[in-house]
C-alpha cells in the first residue's frame, strides 16, 4: 500500500483491540489518511482469553510485518485432556487436533500480545484517544461535510469517515441499524470467564470437564500461577439481565453448577472473586449491510463469529485489511464500502457457519451426544495431523491497493 501526496482523508476509528488497530495500521501505511482511534478503557486492554490466527489471517499478519514476533509470541499448547464427570481422564489429544488448524502454520497467541503488537505499530503515527467514546455522530449525507461526533468528554470534531471497531455490543452498530437483538443469534450457550490460581500446576495445557448441557475448562498458558478459567452452560434462552448483573450473573453460574464435581466448585468460588470476570451469551452478528452513508463496521461489531468457531480474531483482522484495502482501491466511500461487504461476504458466512459443530463437538446437550464426542476425541489419537478447514482459507487476500 504505496505513498500518495494528494490530500488525506480524516477516519475516526471507535476501539482499540484488534480491527480497530490493524485497521488503523492499513490506513496510516497508505498514506492516504489521518487516522484517530478512540477507546473508551483508559488504557490498552491486558488480559482476556488466548486467541487463534489461522488461514488467511497468518497471511495479514506476514503482509503486516508482524508474524517473526506472533511466531515468539505462539503458546504451542501441548494438550488437551478431557474429563468425566468424576474428573476421570476420558481421552488426552494434542491440543492442534482440536482446532482444524494448521500445525506449525498457525498461530494460538495472548490477546493481549497481539493486541500490543498492533498497538505498537501506529502509537507514534495515529492518534489514539484513551478513556473516550463516541455519544453521537450525525452524518451529513451527500453534502460532502463528513460525519460530526461527539464524545463523552465533550469534544466535538469532524471526520470524513467513521468506523466501529467496537465489539459484539458494538454502540456504533446500535447508532447506525438499531438494537442489538434485531440483528444477534443466540447459539443456545451462556458462559462465564475469568482468571484463577493455578492450584493444579498445570503448563500449557487445557482440561475439560463435561456433563450434557454443561463444561468447565482450566487453561494454562505458560504462566505458572494462574490460569484462564471457563463455565459454560445450555440455555434455551438468553439469560441477559442476569448475565448483565455483577450478583445475578455469578449466582445463576453457581447455581447452575450447584452438583458438579471435579474443580468446578473452586472454580465457581473463585468467580467470585475474580478480579476480570465476563459474562455473556455465546451469540453471532448476522447484519444485511455493514455500512450505511459514511459510517462501516469492522470486526465483531459487523460480523461476530461467538467463540464456536475460533475464528473471531482472524475474521477481525482479514475484515480490516480487506476494508482498508476497498477505501483504497475506491476513493468514493460508498463504493468501497460496497466492495468491502461484496468481497468479504462470503468469507464471512463460511466461518460464522462452523458454529453448526462448534457448539455439539465441545459442549454436547444430550448424554448420547456427549459419549458420541468422546468416541470422536478417541479417534484423534490414532489419526494423522488435521487438515485445515475450508473456511479457514477460504479468501485469498487482493494484492495491497496502490
């Protein structure tokens, strides 16, 4: 994505975790735009579940100059065991015959290591405004002004273009389609997840309890005193205000895993205590359009995968290069914007559509169901390595727009 003199357009970009950053990376790279990324945390984000990068994804990072440090960065878990009720081992596979990935290939890596890497890559050349958040914007259409914005701080500026980069819940899509539940698919799960002490000593692995309609996973990630800790639970609908609810929330959980054995009965404790506990709904953003005027979406705020599928990240990072790459390669924002929906759309639904065995493989709802899983894991151990999923690489990224 080359230089070019002629005057550069103004893009506010709202969120700082991974598309806001690789999107705002793409634009400044060009030199076609000023970029301004607003994050409502004070400060980068820390912390949250490891995250993977796989088929086309690995491919943004290389183009990104990032890869040799995600590749330092990779966690190369060793294993996964999963457990009867009793806590017995059912079966240990490799932790990569899980993921349909690519061993050696792809990438499994902290957020927040990713998420710094991005950040470091336009600190010292975009804009980043810390502990702010749009309230407003009005887009003045065909008159050519921009979109005028207004932020909880009471600045008031104007850009020729604006992006949500921010998240499931995004506040952007609310302004720009309306609620949330006009546009959300609940995948019949609800979950809870945290960080704990690493009472088991356990390194670079993952442990899996499963009764039918319920899982508890411990997840060492190379850090010898804690872990990442995760409940999950069947419901047949979304429990929103008790999962909103700083009390609600951790009670339904226990309740919920009132009989279980195992570790979920200190994991349920340590919930209480946990000092980054989030709570939600397993669920996807199934939107007709990802623009409208001079305002798009990017990431889970256009097109959430849930966490079936593994391929949240890796669709946020293939949808910024592939939205910057249309702002380039048009310079009316209408068309991009319709390139950028056109081009991508069907990358899109190909992964949204691996939450159809995301959902039955890990986290079966009957008892037949779950021993048919555990036959299905026995089988790993004899097969060969996995081949990659179709929809893993089921775009090949246009060459950078010049």
């Amino acid at each position: 994505m080359t230089t070019h003199t002629s005057a550069k357009r103004s893009v506010l970009i709202s969120g700082a975790s991974v598309s806001g950053p690789a999107l705002a990376y793409w634009l400044h790279r060009s030199g076609r735009f000023e970029v301004t990324v607003v994050e409502k945390a004070p400060a980068l984000r820390a912390g949250g579940y490891p995250i993977d990068i796989r088929g086309t994804a690995v491919e943004v990072v290389r183009r990104a100059g990032l890869l040799p440090r995600l590749r330092e960065a990779h966690l190369d878990a060793r294993r996964a065991t999963f457990l009867d009720a009793g806590g017995e081992v059912i079966v240990s596979v490799k932790a990569s015959a899980l993921a349909g990935g690519v061993e050696g290939h792809d990438l499994e890596v902290r957020r927040e290591d990713l998420s710094a890497l991005l950040y470091e890559s336009v600190r010292d050349d975009v804009e980043f405004l810390f502990g702010d958040s749009l309230v407003a914007f009005e887009d003045s259409g065909q008159s050519g002004q921009g979109v005028d914005v207004t932020f909880r701080s009471g600045l008031r500026r104007t850009f020729d273009l604006v992006v949500g980069a921010d998240g499931m819940h995004s506040a952007t899509r609310a302004a720009l389609f309306g609620p949330e539940e006009r546009y959300h698919r609940y995948l019949g799960y609800c979950f809870a997840l945290f960080t704990m002490d690493n009472t088991l000593g356990l390194d670079r692995e993952l442990l899996m309890w499963n009764t039918p309609g319920r899982a508890a996973a411990l997840y060492a990630t190379g850090n010898p005193d804690e872990v990442h800790a995760f409940l999950t639970f069947h419901r047949p609908e979304p429990p929103h205000d008790a999962l909103r609810d700083p009390e609600a929330g951790p009670d339904l959980v226990a309740s919920v895993f009132a009989d279980a054995g195992w570790e979920v009965p200190a994991m349920v404790g340590a919930l209480r205590e946990a000092a980054d506990p989030f709570l939600d709904t397993a669920g996807q953003i199934r939107l007709p359009h990802w623009s409208r005027g001079r305002v798009a979406l990017v990431g889970d705020a256009a097109y959430a995968p849930s966490f079936l599928t593994g391929q949240g990240t890796s669709l946020a990072l293939v949808g910024a290069y592939m939205l910057a790459h249309s702002l380039l390669a048009h310079p009316d924002h209408t068309a991009a914007f319709a390139a950028y929906g056109r081009d991508l759309r069907e990358f899109v639904a190909l992964n949204q559509g691996l939450v159809d065995d995301g959902g039955a493989r890990l986290f079966p709802l009957t008892t037949e169901a779950l021993e048919k899983r555990n036959t299905m894991l026995r089988g790993l151990v004899a097969l060969p390595a996995p081949t990659p999923r179709p929809a893993h690489t089921a775009l090949v990224l246009p060459r950078p727009a010049r």
